[in-house]
C-alpha cells in the first residue's frame, strides 16, 4: 500500500474515531440528565458535554457536507427532512412505553430530532450563501447568533433558534479543509497547547462550576437570554465568548483524537454509523426505562455506571444488524433518490 493512501485512510479513520465518542457522549449527555440533580459530579459530567458536543458535531457536518453543498445534491438533503419525520413518529411512540401521551407538533420541536432538520436547512443555506465571501458570511451568522437571544419568540418553532446558533459551526467546517485541519492541529506544539487547553477547560468546569452554571442555558442553544436571568443584558457578549472557548476546545478535541484506535479500526467503523445510534438511542433509553426500574440500580450502587450503561446503548444502536432495516429509513441519499424519482415520475404522468 502507497504511503499516501495509509495517511488518508488514518485520516478518516481519526474522525470516525471522534464521531464515536461524541455520539456516545449524546448518549451520556441525555442520560446525565436524570442524574444531575442528585450528584455535584454528574451535573459537572453533563456541563462538560453540553458545552460542546452539538457544536462539534456540526463542525465535522459542515467539515464533510462540501460535496453535498457544493454538488448541490438535493436528493441528500431532501432526505435529511424525512429522517426528522422518521426520528419524530419513534420517538412518539418509544414515549407511550414510557408513560408519555400521543402528542405529535411537526415543525416545533425541543428533542432529539431537532438536529436532523437543522441540518436540512444548513445544506440549503450554505448552497444559498457559499458563492458570496466566506469571512463575511461567517461574522454576520456569528453576529446573528449573538443577537437572537434577545428575541424570546424566537425559539422551538422550526427549531429556529437552534439553527440560528449553531450554524457558525458547521459554516466553519464547510470552509476549511479537512485534511489541511488534520495536518495542523496534529503539530507538536498544537497537542501540548491541546493538551494544557483541555486540562484547564476540564479543571474550570469541575471547580468552578455553581460560579460557571448561570452560562447552562446558552448551551442547548434554544434558550433566550432572559434565561440568562441578572446576566440577561449580556446575552450577546456572553454566547460571543462561548463561540471563542468553544472553537478552541473543538480544536484541542480533534487534535488530541487519536489517528488510529485498535488494530482492526472497530471503533472507527462504529464510527460510521453515528446517525443510526443518534436515531435509536433516545427510543432504546425510553423503551428502558419505560420496562425496567432501572434508577433503583444506579441509586443504591452508583451514579457512575450510566457511563458504562451508555456505552452499552451506544454500542447496541451501533450494532451492523440495524443497518439494513434502518438504511432505508435513516439513509438521506437513498431517501432522497427515491422522493426524486417518484417527483420526475410524477411529472411524466
């Protein structure tokens, strides 16, 4: 094998790497939240990972939506609406078992398939956008963002808020170039200032954290800055200083994302399948705890073994044998070619 082709392929197999982690920690994240009020250590744990864990994933969204942008390949992107509808109608239903009511709002949305349909209308608007200046595009969402907590109607409708926030992000990663990324940040010097970066941030968070947690409602994104209570006024330059924090810490995050995990790359192969889990889990944690006492567990041992528990639900929705029944469903572009070909036929007739 050339050495070049050995670089590219440690390359996708690093960001595979990190997408696991980051959707196991969407798994961890979800479940914190059970937990946090009862343990200083678990509201810590789920701070840290609200803090970044969306943002990045964006980040990598844009990173590697290029083709699809720049292509414009609407039959991708179509399918991405579907699978918010998909997610949506699961999610439903994985509530009954769990107690909840039959409740379904199509375009107001503040669970888990928020992302979905943000990220349908982040490929629509960067192909709107990707032929004016990058910088200005980029200053003017950033600017954007920092203002949209000011206006509380602005909020779950459409997930708008949440698109509004996050979209610096994946703008971002539509800009740079991955491999250029990888090459920087894999600098000596980069890692040891990842390194003391990622520390510090951690040690911040651990220690400081009833001084840090009025800044909670910024990170979901969908919060106005009333939320933000006395620092209300100061909405606009506090999410600025988030996006600064945060675009460092995402870049110590990848920097010190390893190239290469185990010899066989299994993780980077569950790696690949990051929108199934995101998909399934939330059901598979309602269904869970909709069957089983499962808090009687955690309470009287620890509160420490969600993060194996989450693992384990990460590594299930991972599972291969979901890729077929859920490819249909869950596959933007196999989605998308479909409602394409049946529009066109539609046309003919």
């Amino acid at each position: 094998m050339e050495e070049g082709t050995m670089e590219k392929r440690e390359r996708i197999q690093k960001w595979d790497i990190l997408k696991f982690v980051l959707i196991f920690l969407v798994v961890l994240g979800h479940i914190c939240e059970f937990y946090m009020e009862g343990s200083y250590n678990i509201k810590a744990l789920r701070y840290f990972i609200y803090s970044f864990h969306m943002p990045l994933f964006i980040f990598l969204t844009g990173l590697f939506g290029k083709r699809t942008v720049n292509e414009k390949r609407y039959s991708k992107i179509i399918g991405y609406f579907f699978i918010y509808i998909v997610a949506k109608i699961l999610i439903v239903f994985s509530r009954l078992v769990d107690g909840g009511s039959l409740t379904f709002s199509l375009f107001t949305e503040r669970g888990l398939p928020w992302y979905v349909f943000a990220v349908f209308v982040f490929f629509l608007v960067t192909i709107s956008v990707r032929n004016f200046p990058k910088m200005y595009i980029f200053l003017f969402s950033i600017a954007l963002a920092c203002m949209v907590g000011y206006d509380a109607s602005i909020g779950d409708r459409f997930a708008l808020s949440r698109i509004i926030v996050y979209y610096p992000f994946f703008f971002a990663g539509y800009c740079l170039d991955a491999d250029k990324l990888e090459k920087f940040l894999s600098k000596k010097y980069i890692k040891i200032l990842s390194v003391v970066y990622f520390a510090v941030y951690c040690a911040v968070i651990y220690f400081k954290l009833d001084d840090i947690y009025f800044t909670s409602p910024l990170l979901s994104g969908r919060n106005p800055f009333n939320a933000l209570e006395k620092y209300a006024n100061y909405g606009c330059v506090l999410r600025f200083v988030y996006y600064i924090i945060i675009f460092l810490f995402c870049a110590s995050v990848i920097s010190l994302t390893p190239k290469k995990l185990g010899k066989k790359g299994y993780i980077a192969k569950l790696g690949g399948r990051t929108l199934q889990v995101y998909i399934l889990h939330f059901c598979v944690i309602y269904i869970i705890y909709g069957l089983f006492d499962v808090e009687i567990i955690f309470n009287r041992f620890s509160y420490y073994m969600i993060i194996p528990f989450s693992l384990l639900i990460t590594l299930f929705c991972s599972l291969k044998l979901w890729e077929k029944p859920l490819g249909l469903l869950i596959d933007p572009e196999v989605i998308g070619k479909y409602i394409e070909k049946k529009m066109i036929k539609k046309d003919k007739d």
